[in-house]
C-alpha cells in the first residue's frame, strides 16, 4: 500500500490522457479500481483532518479579517455533527444537543450529593446485556464477572469499553451477587448476548465544596457512591464533542429515518430496543459573539475567529461587573462603586459603566443607577462578582445553614451580602427538626451559570430549573463570602505596604513556603555571634575609603560615618551611605545568628565590605544605596526612573537580604509596591522576579554566579531590564511578540497604563517616603515637579508616553499603532493631574503656573 501511495502522489499532479494511459499500462486493468479506491481513502482522510477550531462559552474572541479590532466574548454555540455507525451507516447535520453520552456519568463531570459538588475521578459500568436465547441481565465491570469484547472496534476508547450494540462473551462465576437477572435465569457459564445499554454504576468521586454555609459539621459523602444518588450539574457538555468521539441519539429526538439509518435496531425482543453506538465522524460550530461595543454576531463560522490568548486587566465586555478601583476619587463612606459594564471603545480605552446601587434595598433605595463614560484604566473587574460562563456557583441570599445534629435552616440571608452593608441572620422558614434539607432543595443552591445579561446571572441549577439572580446572591465554588475590609480600603492604604508585615517570611518572597527564623532588632554584636575575636577586630577596625569605618565598639557607631540627617543639605545627598536605625526595613526581623563556620564567616563579612566598595566607587548617578551600621545583611536602593521610558522621574525602592550563605545564594529583595503592579516582573506582594536573582529561569550568563555577580549587577539589571522601554514585552513568552503590530499595540496600552500607576506611585512617595531618604524625595520631586506635570500636559495632547517632547529610537513605530494617546489614559491622566499639583503645593513647590 505504501509503494501505492508513493505512486499516486506522484503521477496525480497530471490529468491529462497520457498520465492515465501510462497508468494503465502500470496497473493493468485493476488500475482504475485500484485508484478509485485510494481517492476515496484519501478523501476521508482529508475530511477527518479537516481542522475544525472549536470554541467555549464565554471565550474571548477576534475577528481574523480585523487582527487589530475590538474582541468579543462567545456567549453560544451550536455544533452539528456527522455520525457513522459501527456497520458503516451514516447520518449527517445531527445537532450536538441530540447527542448522549454512552453512559449518564463520566469522568471529569460534577456532581452533587446533598450540598455537596464533587468531580467524578473513576466509574464502573453497569451494562445490560440481551443473550441470544431472549433472556436479558445487568452486570457491573468488577469482581465475578468476566465480559470480553468480540466485536471488532470501529475506535477504542478507555472511557467507553462497552457500548450499545456490541457483541460479548460473558463467563458468569456460579454465585454472582452483582448480576441482576432481568428475564428467565441463566443454566450456561459462557453465552454470547449483545449490549443493550450502558449506564454508571458506582461512581468514585473528589469533593470539592461544600454550599452549607458551616460545614464544619456537615462531613463530605463518601467518595464511593451509586450513581443514583448523584445529580449531574449541567455544564455546556453539547460544546465538547470532537472527532471520533462515542455517542448516541437520544431517543426522543431520533428522526424516523434514524432506524433506516441503521441508527436503532429492534432485537427479536419486542420490548427490547438497542441503540447503536455512533463515532463522529465530522464536526462543523457556529458561534455567537458579544462584541465589546455591545454589537452581537450570530452563526458565526468558527474559521472567521480567532481565540485571544493574552487579555489586559483593563480589558472588559459587556455585562462584566466592575469596581472603581480607588485610584483617583476619596471614598465616600467607605465604599467604592460598583456597576455593570454597558459597551466599551477598545480603541479610545473607554467604557460605559452603568452604577448599580450600593444598598441592599434595592427596590426601596432612593439612590438613581446611573451611566457614565469612564476610563478602562479606573476600572477593575469586581473581585466578588468576576462570574464567567460555565462558572459552578452556590446560592448565597437564599442558603442552607447547619445547625448541627441534622437538622439545618433554610432561607437565610448571608451576614455579609454586598459591599459595605451587613444584615441581621433571619430565619424564614425552618426544616423538621433532626431530618435533613430535601434533596429538590439543595439541588436548587448548586447550579452552573448560563448568562450573563443586564446586571443579572441567569445560572441553571442542579434541579434543572433556570432563573436569574442578582451577583451577590450567588458565590463561586470555592470562593468565600465578601471581604469588605479589602474591598473598602482607601487609596493611601493600598495593600503591599501598610498590610506588610515587616520582616515577612524570606522565603515568601522567592515563591517558597518554608519559614525563616524571626528574632528582633539586630546589632552587628549579634549578627558577629560565633566570629573568631581576632578576625571580627581585623574587618571591624579596617576604614572604608577614609570615611565608613564598620565599628570599633559594637554598640556605638564611629564618629566618621556619614548618616543623612534632617538638617543635611540635599544637594550633597551621597549615593552610598551608612545608615543607623533599620525598624523600617521589610527583613528587619529576620535573623542571622546560626553561622557556624568560621571560614564562611570571614569570607561573608569580607564580601559584604567587598560589595560596600563597589557600591561606593561605580553606582550610576541615578541610583542610591543605605547600608545599616547595626546590620550588615540589609540593604535599601532607590532607583530613578530612566527617561524614554513610562517609569520617568519615578522613584522605586527595593530592600536587600544578604543571607548567610552569601554569595553562593543570590540576594532576596522586596520591592515597596505601593499595592501597585508596575511591571510584570515587580508584584504587588513585594516580590521580584528576576533571573539574576533564581527566581525566574534563565541561561547559564543570566542567572546568579557566586563568583562574579554583585549587588550592583541586580540593581543596574532593574534599572535597564525591568524598568524599561516597553515593559510589556517582560512578561514571560511576550518576547515573540516584539515588532509584531498585535504586540505593539498591547505595549501602547500597557504603557499609558504603567505611567498612570507611576504617578499614583508618586503621590503614595510624596505621603510616604522611606526612612532616610526623606531629604531626597522631597528634593527630587522639587526639582522635577515641572518637568513631570509638563509632560502630563504633553501626553493629554497625544504625545508618546515616555516621549512628552519628541525623540525615542521607535516614535514610529509606536505612533503608527497608537496615532496619539486614547481617550481613556487622557480621561485618567486629567483626574490624577490636579492631585500632582496639589501634592506638590503642599511640598512647596513652586507650580501654580503650570
């Protein structure tokens, strides 16, 4: 066959008499058949590899014609399907809703039991097996049986080892307490029969969450149930049929000509219908698309779409919930509003916000939901309410509450139901003592959403039934209950900062969970504990560069140290300097003492003298560094934002670890957030991810070398690495992007964002500034104010952000995607500029007349 194939793709480029006739004389007279037959092999090839891309619910979505165009979210989908038969029949354009599992439960499906959601892990079939002598049984696939296949398999597929219309040989065990006898009673060990029907039998399952509001003492079921006491939560499962799937017509939707189809066959048993098992043999979506300026295209081919991998946090859809993000406005009581998105304006980077009412009386609240055209960048998806299509969700106004020993309450109002607001527990309507909740009404408090629409979830519980209701009357599986401390936070106390607890976990900060030990303040006495006393007194009385001796007495610093002071002139503010007084610093209690070796000793404090000189001699003049009297293993840099970059005139903070095994083990640092993601390597935990630091991978040059990297390596690597140009591109696998004009469009976008949480970054230095480098922040700011709120101006009027008077390498480039700023980082900009003038009024500045 395969010298065939080779043969016939090289003579079927031509079609002309001659190729034929020389194909003739090659095959003989069976030429004709012979290809015949390879054309139509080929052909079903073709048509089974035929891509079909296949889309979710609630996917997001592109135009392929328009790349660069707004995108949409998939809110339907219809599929139809082509079947074939395990004898070969066929029947085309079979809509997907019609199609059946071979069985009613399947592994990866959700399941509920009571108030219980669990994910179904193994099943174990029961089938129904019709012998050829008219009697019929069901059998499960465990322990006495022994069933063995003896039709040959159009496909295999583990799921589904049985199905209808399939032949068996059973060999039945003389005592079988699994095998229920349907008609007459079996006298041989060894028949043949034919699957009738497959359904789960027992069914092993993972639980997940539990929707009593207190179960602590409402234990999980067991994992081991029948499947009949299991309900299966509808999820969109008529989407995620694909080519050679097992399924079958549900009967009450078969056509008439199903049975010619040889679909359904009648056995000689009158009351016995068996229903064949089908393979999808082809599949063809349509999609529907909520686009993002609230336009709706329906039965769209899925060939016209493209899926969108990467999605901005500023990016939203209609019917999204969203929350104001405290970034610019004080809040009003507290509360921040919270609404419902109406359309958006990808381009110009607006949205349209109708505000809901913050009471929970929302029929009798005399407050008016109103429309507003706000920027994306002001925006926030609602923590609580970030519902997606096909999001499992527990009722929450309307629950279950145990009450221990059995008995439980239903109709309760949660404690905490909307933002800012909490009600009294009122009992509505009580259970019978010591008997549990129906099943019909718990299965009404599990459920599936299946809409989204005017501010309202449409979500399909487990009953079957389908009812809208309001966001905060439902919660997400494996969510809990409102937070309204984090969600009516001010903007001054944004989490990151105030939230931190200083001297948190090392190793929280690389991504790990194991603890590191805590002790209070240190002295360099301490932190020398275990140091032999000649080689303490030979580092200690050594004198850095003339001015920074480490201690001659432990507890008292020398007189020649340098430590800023209130009354020291700004302009003679040092790049390097030693410091006393610590308690601010993010790793203040974390402890050294443990060194154990004296030679590790010595060489760590020498490397750390070794790290003071080069920070000393070679800092870039836009970087500055503390080092601790009274703690050698810490650190604090400040790092100025570079021009041609969204991080310009900015001021950014990091605090250094060295820990004892330095420099085998790179530094640790935080980063002073602000509760602000200004790069994607720079969270708002504080952590930094950096190769040179091993907390992102990278090659052999880039990660840290205990013999030569230093301190000022990570620091100058921050500086041109991460805060850079087009910081979008940091993010990991965005680098394919670079040059490409959907990547250069995201960076604009991720630009105007970067800049906007500068200057809020700002305003958070301005009120807050690090200790000891007060003096510098105010004479930083004194000297840039202009400057800074020039450029503000400038971007207002559609400069290139990091460009706010011309120049940069890639003006071009980025104007030919942007051709000005959008409306949106406009809209922003004009709210955070009065609060910049007036932060620096307060300061003295001199801007009025800006």
């Amino acid at each position: 066959m395969d010298l065939l194939l080779s043969d016939f793709d090289i003579l079927s480029e031509s079609s002309s008499s001659e190729d034929q006739d020389d194909i003739e004389s090659l095959y003989g007279r069976h030429a004709h058949s012979v290809f015949s037959s390879l054309e139509e092999s080929i052909r079903k090839i073709d048509d089974f590899l035929l891509f079909e891309r296949g889309f979710m619910h609630g996917e997001i979505v592109g135009l392929v014609s328009d790349p660069l165009g707004q995108t949409g979210k998939v809110v339907n989908v219809d599929m139809v399907v082509n079947l074939e038969s395990l004898d070969g029949s066929k029947i085309q354009n079979v809509d997907s809703r019609n199609l059946q599992k071979i069985r009613s439960i399947s592994v990866g499906d959700y399941v509920v039991c009571g108030a219980w959601l669990g994910k179904v892990e193994n099943v174990v079939d029961c089938v129904t097996i019709l012998f050829d002598d008219g009697t019929k049984s069901q059998l499960t696939t465990i322990d006495a049986e022994n069933i063995v296949a003896i039709s040959p398999d159009l496909v295999e597929d583990p799921q589904y080892p049985f199905y209808p219309g399939q032949r068996v040989q059973v060999e039945l065990s003389p005592v079988s307490e699994s095998t229920s006898w349907l008609s007459n009673i079996r006298k041989n060990k060894r028949e043949h029969g034919t699957v009738c029907n497959v359904d789960s039998g027992l069914v092993y399952v993972e639980w997940i969450d539990c929707a009593v509001c207190n179960c602590k003492n409402e234990p999980a079921p067991q994992s081991l149930q029948d499947s009949k006491n299991l309900s299966l939560l509808p999820c969109f499962s008529y989407v995620n049929w694909q080519l050679g799937d097992w399924c079958a017509l549900s009967m009450e939707q078969i056509l008439p000509s199903a049975a010619d189809s040889g679909l359904v066959e009648e056995s000689d048993n009158s009351e016995t219908v068996i229903q064949k098992t089908a393979v999808i043999t082809k599949t063809k979506t349509k999609v529907d698309v909520q686009w993002q300026d609230g336009s709706q295209s329906i039965l769209l081919d899925s060939h016209l779409l493209f899926p969108v991998n990467i999605i901005d946090v500023h990016d939203f859809w209609p019917h999204v919930f969203v929350l104001e993000n405290g970034m610019v406005d004080s809040q009003v009581l507290g509360l921040r509003r919270w609404g419902v998105v109406k359309c958006v304006d990808s381009k110009e980077r607006t949205v349209v916000v109708k505000w809901c009412k913050p009471s929970l009386d929302l029929q009798n609240s005399k407050e008016k939901e109103t429309e507003e055209i706000v920027s994306a960048y002001e925006l926030v998806e609602h923590p609580d309410y970030s519902y997606r299509l096909g999001d499992a969700v527990f009722r929450a106004t309307k629950c279950v509450v145990n009450l221990g020993c059995g008995s439980y309450v239903k109709n309760h109002t949660l404690l905490k139901t909307c933002v800012g607001e909490e009600v009294d527990l009122k009992c509505i309507e009580n259970s019978d003592r010591g008997s549990n909740v129906d099943s019909y009404f718990l299965s009404n408090i599990i459920g599936i959403v299946v809409g989204l629409e005017h501010g309202h979830i449409k979500v399909q519980w487990a009953s079957g039934s389908v009812n809208e209701v309001a966001p905060y009357e439902i919660r997400r599986v494996g969510s809990s209950t409102f937070d309204t401390e984090n969600l009516n936070q001010s903007n001054e106390e944004l989490p990151g900062e105030e939230s931190q607890l200083l001297g948190q976990n090392v190793k929280d900060v690389s991504g790990c969970n194991e603890e590191a030990k805590h002790s209070t303040s240190l002295s360099l006495s301490q932190a020398a504990i275990g140091f032999p006393e000649d080689e303490v007194s030979e580092l200690c009385h050594s004198n850095f560069d003339g001015k920074l001796s480490i201690l001659d007495d432990l507890d008292t610093p020398e007189k020649d140290i340098l430590i800023p002071s209130s009354n020291m002139d700004p302009e003679s503010f040092s790049q390097f300097d030693m410091v006393s007084d610590c308690s601010d610093h993010h790793f203040f209690n974390i402890s050294d003492i443990g060194m154990q070796f004296p030679q590790m000793e010595r060489s760590w404090l020498k490397k750390v003298h070794q790290e003071w000189s080069i920070l000393k001699n070679d800092l870039p003049e836009t970087i500055y560094v503390r080092a601790y009297e009274d703690r050698m293993n810490l650190l604090r840099a400040l790092i100025i934002g570079t021009s041609g970059t969204p991080y310009h005139d900015g001021l950014f903070f990091f605090d250094f670890y060295l820990p004892p095994q330095y420099p085998n083990e790179p530094p640790i640092l935080y980063y002073h957030s602000g509760g602000l993601r200004t790069n994607p390597n720079l969270y708002e935990t504080g952590k930094v991810c950096l190769s040179l630091l091993n907390t992102w991978g990278g090659s052999d040059s880039e990660v840290w070398n205990p013999a030569s990297s230093t301190v000022l390596q990570v620091l100058v690597s921050l500086q041109a690495l991460v805060l850079n140009e087009k910081p979008y591109f940091n993010e990991a696998g965005y680098d394919t992007q670079i040059g490409k004009a959907e990547g250069e469009k995201n960076s604009v976008g991720y630009n105007e964002n970067t800049f906007l949480l500068n200057c809020r970054s700002m305003l958070y230095i301005l009120h807050k500034p690090p200790k000891h480098f007060e003096e510098l922040v105010d004479e930083h700011f004194r000297k840039r104010s202009r400057h800074i709120l020039s450029a503000c101006r400038a971007y207002m009027q559609g400069a290139t952000v990091g460009y706010p008077f011309g120049g940069g390498d890639n003006k071009n480039a980025e104007q030919e995607t942007q051709k000005g700023s959008s409306l949106g980082f406009k809209i922003m900009l004009g709210k955070l500029l009065p609060r910049l003038v007036e932060a620096f009024s307060e300061k003295g500045f001199n801007c009025i007349d800006l």
